[in-house]
C-alpha cells in the first residue's frame, strides 16, 4: 500500500474534492480549541449559532483531497439541557450538517471525559475519540491501553497531543475512513493500530479513491453503529422502563425537532424529565407513560432518576479506566544513587531511630576505645621518653627540670589524662 507513488495529477485536479463535515465536542479545557488552530489555522470565523448568543468558530481545511469543515463546539458536561450550550450542541451533533463528531477527551480526566462520551455514544452519531494531553499523562508515567479502549466502544480512538500538533491529522484519515466504509470500526476487524499507522498519504489518495462514495448526509442514515448494549446497561429495571418507551416512541410519529434523535436518548431524556424533549412530543400519551415510570424506579431505587443513571455510568467508566489506564514500569534498573539510600534508611519510621540509637552508641563506644587506645600510646611515650632523658641528663638537672618536668612532659601527661 505505501509502496504507491502519489498520484499528483488526481490531487491536483480537484474532481475528488468532497466536502466532510466535522464537529469537535467535548468537556471545556480538554484542547478542542487548540486542535482546531492546529487543523484550520488562518481560515476561521466567528459568529453566532442561529438565534442564540452562543459562539459559533467554524474553520476549514483541504487534506487529502477533501475539504474538511470543522466547528469547535463550546465545551460541555452533559448533553441535557442545563445551558444554551449543550441545547446547541445536542441539536448540531444530530442534525444533518455535520458527518463525523471527535470526541476530544482530556487523558489526565478520563474518568469524567468518558461520561460525556457515554452521552456522545447515545446519539448514535459517527464518533471519533481523541484522547488529547497525552504528554502530560506520559511525565506521569502512565499510558492508555488504545486497543482495549477501541475494543469496548468499537470506534477509532487515538492519542493526541494537540499543543504539539500529534496524532490531530490523523483524526481526518479516521473521519474519511468512516465516510468511506459508513462504519465506526471498519478499519479495526481487519488491521491492527500498528499498520494502520503505517499507512501513507498515499494509500489515502491511490487505494481509496476508487471506493471514495459522495459525501452527503445519507453517511449518518446508512452509518452501521456498534451494539452498545453489551457496552452499557442501565440495570434491569431502568432498561425495562427504556425499552418500553422505546416501542411507544417507534409507533409514534415524531415531529422533525425530534426526528434526528434515537429512540434510545428519547428514551431517556424523557426518564430524565428534559423539559425541551418533552415539549417536542405532541403525544402526552409517552409524557405520562415517562412520568409514571421515574415514579417507580425512584420509589424502587430510593434516588432520582438522573442519579440511578449516572451512578450506572460512572461504574461503568470505572471498570474502563481501572482496565485501560496503565501505569508504566521504568524501563531498564534505574541508578540507586547512595544519598537516596541514606535519606530513606535514616527517614524511616522504625528504622530511622533504630539508626539514631546505633549511631549515638557508635559515637560513644569509639570515644571510649579510641581514647583510651590513644591515651595508652601517649602514656607510652612519656615514660620512655622520660627514662631517655633521666638517664641521658639525670634527674637533677636544671634544664630537664623546666623543659621536661614542667613542660612537655606536662603537655603530653595532659593530654594522655584529657583521652583517659
Ligand atoms: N500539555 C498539554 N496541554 C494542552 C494540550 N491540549 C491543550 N492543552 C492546554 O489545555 C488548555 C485548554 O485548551 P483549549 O483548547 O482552550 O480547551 P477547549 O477544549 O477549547 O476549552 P473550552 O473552549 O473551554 O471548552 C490550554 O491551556 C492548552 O494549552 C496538550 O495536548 N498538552
Ligand atoms: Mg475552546
């Protein structure tokens, strides 16, 4: 595949050129903004989504034959309606001007990242995660399990490190492999992540272009989803009262403000009480039915819906991360530097004492030893010396009187005296 020279004349012609659509959704601060700077640069503007005073950065980009549309969607934890931004979002992700939604997620925040993901796969829309600040979890020490992660959700998910433009590209070859294939996980039952990085521009221009489908927004209708029940499950009473609704949804006719979504987030969102799903059913029939049953499963759980749900989530999520984050070994024997030794041994809680008793006893035994060693040695000298001198000058002489008896003799009986 890679071994195929890049077909200019194609690239530069333009007749392949096909418009894909991209909204970058996540929770705020996760980097959304910065891959978007990365991918679109100079091209961008600012305004307003319709009739709403939320900011709408849309920018674009031509990559691989493709132009690329991508909208920064504002940051947001829920796709409920708790702000104009997640009734803004919500409605973009679904609706027929976007194709393919990344999912920017923050490495260091897994855990709660993943309950908007959770969210994002309820919509059932064509999903990219990007798991971004990668570098950060790197300095950590830790590492995301990527093939596992790909295996539980069944869509592409890859690293990024969007301040240093890593793995942003990379997210474009994975949204023209869904437009391609209309599958979340084509790519993956075949290949494995490793030859897939290994993949060329070229393989994009040469081997997929005879497969290329026109863009449009059949992509989303004919989009084949993962069966996310094995991945998620509410409990049996909740799927119970979800499954339910579900049938009542189906035989209904829906309004086009909620035509766009699955049953399923209906569903849901109606258990949930979401005041703007409710006011677009013109069935109070299914109002009821939801109403009723929050009363029971919260009578049975003892808790409010919202909760019994998220509770669910949250476990899930952490039954995912406990699995997918991994903390790496060092690699190769690090260098034990003898100052650390020393500064573990002696900080220690028993051990640190035990030292201070053993030392302290050392201090003490060699005073003693030592000195009286030394004490011994000078006593020695003395007297020999001394029997030296007597003999050589006699006893009586004045001068060894005043040199040795008072003087050096002296200092060195001190001493000797001093050490004892
Ligand atoms: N170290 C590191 N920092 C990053 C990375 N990506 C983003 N950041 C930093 O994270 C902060 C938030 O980035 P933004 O792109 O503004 O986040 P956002 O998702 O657009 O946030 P909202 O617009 O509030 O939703 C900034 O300070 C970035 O510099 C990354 O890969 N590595
Ligand atoms: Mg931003």
């Amino acid at each position: 595949m890679s071994g195929h020279t890049p077909n200019n004349k194609l690239k530069n012609t333009g007749m392949y050129k096909d418009i894909i659509n991209i909204a970058l959704a996540g929770n705020p601060n996760v980097g959304k903004s910065v891959i978007f700077n990365q991918l679109t640069g100079l091209s961008q503007t600012i305004g307003n989504w319709p009739g709403k005073t939320v900011e709408r950065m849309e920018g674009h980009l031509d990559f691989l034959g493709y132009r690329f549309n991508i909208v920064d969607l504002p940051g947001i934890y829920s796709l409920s309606t708790y702000s104009l931004e997640e009734i803004v979002s919500r409605e973009y992700i679904v609706s027929d001007d976007v194709d393919v939604i990344i999912n920017v997620v923050d490495a260091t925040n897994l855990e709660r990242n993943l309950f908007f993901t959770f969210q994002l796969l309820e919509l059932k829309v064509p999903l990219i995660i990007a798991i971004n600040q990668m570098d950060i979890l790197r300095r950590r020490n830790m590492e995301i399990d990527f093939k596992a992660l790909e295996n539980i959700f069944k869509l592409p998910v890859l690293p990024v490190v969007a301040v240093h433009g890593t793995g942003v590209h990379q997210l474009l070859e994975e949204a023209i492999e869904m437009v391609v294939f209309q599958h979340p996980h084509a790519h993956y039952n075949e290949k494995t992540r490793d030859e897939h990085d290994h993949h060329s521009h070229d393989y994009y221009r040469t081997e997929h272009i005879h497969d290329k489908v026109k863009v449009n927004s059949k992509v989303k209708n004919n989009f084949k989803f993962p069966e996310l029940s094995k991945v998620l499950s509410f409990g049996k009473e909740v799927e119970s009262c979800i499954g339910k609704l579900v049938l009542e949804i189906n035989n209904n006719q829906l309004t086009s403000a909620l035509i766009k979504y699955p049953p399923r987030f209906l569903a849901i969102k109606l258990l949930e009480n979401d005041e703007e799903i409710k006011s677009s059913f013109k069935n109070n029939e299914i109002i009821k039915t939801a109403d009723e049953f929050r009363n029971q499963l919260e009578d049975i759980h003892g808790e409010d819906v919202h909760t019994i749900i998220s509770s669910e989530i949250y476990n899930k999520i952490h039954v995912i991360s406990d699995k997918v984050l991994l903390i790496k070994p060092h690699k190769g024997k690090k260098k034990v530097r003898l100052a650390d030794v020393f500064d573990h041994l002696t900080t220690h809680s028993i051990l640190g004492y035990l030292i201070l008793v053993a030392v302290l006893f050392g201090i003490y035994s060699f005073t003693f030893s030592f000195g009286g060693f030394f004490s011994g040695l000078i006593d020695e000298l003395y007297t020999t010396w001394s029997e030296f001198i007597y003999n050589s000058f006699g006893e009586e002489n004045l001068i060894v009187k005043i040199f040795w008896g008072g003087g050096l003799g002296g200092f060195l009986g001190g001493i000797g005296g001093v050490l004892v």
